[in-house]
C-alpha cells in the first residue's frame, strides 16, 4: 500500500512578501486626529470646561476616542502578503481582499513604477485596474487574459519581477 505524502504548500513558495504601513507620516496623522478627543475628554470630563463652542456629550467624546482607537487599531492589523507559488500568484491584504489569480490566467506582467496620486491601500485605477498598495511607487502589473488589470505594490521589485516573468515565460 502506498503511503500518500503531504507537500505543504509552503515548499511551492517561489516568492513572499509581507507589508505594512509604517511611514511616519500615517501614524503622525493618526496620532493628531487621536489627540483630539483625547484632549477633549481631558478638558470637557476632567477639567469641566467645555470642548468647543457646541460641545459634543461626554459620552460622545468618549465614543469618538473609542472609534479613533479602533481606526489606529485597524491599520496596526493592516498587512499585505504576496506569495508566489508556480502555479498561481496569491494576494492577502488583511482584512480586505484575499485573491488568487493563476498562472495560466496571466497575459503579461511588468514593474512599473507609477505616480504617488494612486494611493495606497485597496483601490481603482482606470490605468492598472485594481491596486493593491501599501508603500512605495512600484508594483507588479498584470494584465489578465480575460482583460483585467491589476496591480501590487511591492519593495521588493526585483525579485518578484523574475519569479513572474520566469513563471510566465514557461506558460
């Protein structure tokens, strides 16, 4: 009887990449809109003086501040993952988007490097179609054989460039 050996799937990883935000420049965001409340509560609730010409309720300065811990709280959790495998290419950005395209799917790929207005995060672009972007100004743009358009960010652009078009150059 033959015995049926496990391949995790990690063995098949060609490429991994994982992301976060973390420029200075979103946690200092972050933090000031923080403030804010927090000042606030200080204020309104501790020293009893009024926040504001129309003052929001102590519950609600207090709501606020639990919302904006929660926004911080969010990005924190924010990660990005690309995994390369031979067979498909496979996109985690927790918790919005969880897509894996095959191979075999994939008219073309290249880096581009593209304009700061694109944004980051989980977007529309009319020139890459759907961008998945954390940092940086350069991704891997894929064109689908279906007509789809898409796009990953990514630091590490040199290695993913010759997974993918080795992968693709096999196809």
């Amino acid at each position: 009887m033959a015995k049926t050996v496990y391949q995790s799937p990690i063995q098949n990883v060609l490429f991994k990449e994982e992301q976060r935000f973390t420029q200075w420049y979103i946690w200092l965001l972050l933090f000031v809109i923080l403030l804010i409340p927090g000042y606030g509560i200080v204020q309104q609730i501790m020293l009893e003086v009024p926040f504001g010409n129309n003052p929001m309720s102590d519950i609600g300065l207090i709501i606020f501040l639990i919302g904006m811990l929660l926004v911080c709280l969010f990005f924190w959790k924010l990660k990005m993952r690309t995994i390369i495998t031979r067979d498909h290419l496979h996109i985690k950005f927790i918790p919005l988007a969880n897509k894996r395209i095959r191979w075999k799917d994939v008219a073309s790929a290249e880096i581009v490097k593209y304009s700061p207005m694109i944004g980051y995060g989980l977007r529309f672009s009319s020139l890459y179609g759907t961008v998945y972007n954390v940092k940086g100004r350069k991704g891997l743009a894929l064109k689908l054989k279906n007509g789809k358009k898409l796009m990953i960010g990514t630091q590490r652009f040199r290695e993913i460039e010759d997974v993918a078009l080795g992968l693709l150059r096999r196809m």
